[in-house]
C-alpha cells in the first residue's frame, strides 16, 4: 500500500524492518519444534551367518524405537541388518546402541545417516 501510494522509502524500510525481525523468530521456532520432531536414522548391525534378527527387531522396539523398513544382506560369515528406526524423542540412540550391543547374537552396531 505504502508503494501504491508513493512512500518508496517507507516500503524499503518497512520490508528490510520486518525480515530482520523475521530471522530470529525463524530460528528459535526451529529450535522448538525440534525438540519434539521425530528422528529418522538407519541403524546398521552385525550378527552371525546363522542368527535370526527377530530378538535384535523385539529389543529395537522394546526400547521405544519403532522400526519401519528391514534389509538383511549376506556376507562370508555374517549377516548384514539395516534397520530404517523412527526414535520419539525421549528415546537416547546411544542408549539403543549399549542395549542392543548386549545382545548374545550381535557383533556390530552402529547408526548411518
């Protein structure tokens, strides 16, 4: 409106006035939400040629993680599980990788982006 009416410089200013007071408003509701944004995250594990994954599928999801995709791939002497995990927020990944490197089966664990 201010343009429609001549006032040029108050348009410039007004517009530089509010994306400057935008930007910080921008990142701290991204801090925010991510707080309580779901995580994504492929979780990679080694198990023996013979070792079924289903023990390693039940302690994923026992410990609040939600498992939506599995592929298992075969090497010499070992079982490759990929694991697509949805973890809620108040699920700790390094507490996942403690817990499921106690299982009798696994010999590897780690995350992959």
């Amino acid at each position: 409106m201010a343009v429609g009416a001549g006032y040029y410089g108050g348009a410039l200013i007004t517009t530089a006035v509010v994306l400057i007071s935008l930007w910080p408003l921008r990142v701290a509701a991204k801090r925010a939400t991510s707080r309580f944004r779901v995580q994504m995250s492929t979780l990679v594990v080694q198990l023996p040629a013979g070792a079924s994954p289903g023990p390693l599928i039940d302690s994923v999801e026992g410990l609040g993680a939600r498992v939506k995709s599995v592929e298992i791939g075969h090497e010499a002497d070992r079982r490759t599980v990929l694991l697509d995990v949805t973890m809620p927020p108040r699920v700790d990944p390094p507490r996942v990788i403690a817990d499921l490197g106690d299982l009798d089966d696994v010999l590897e664990v780690r995350w992959t982006d």
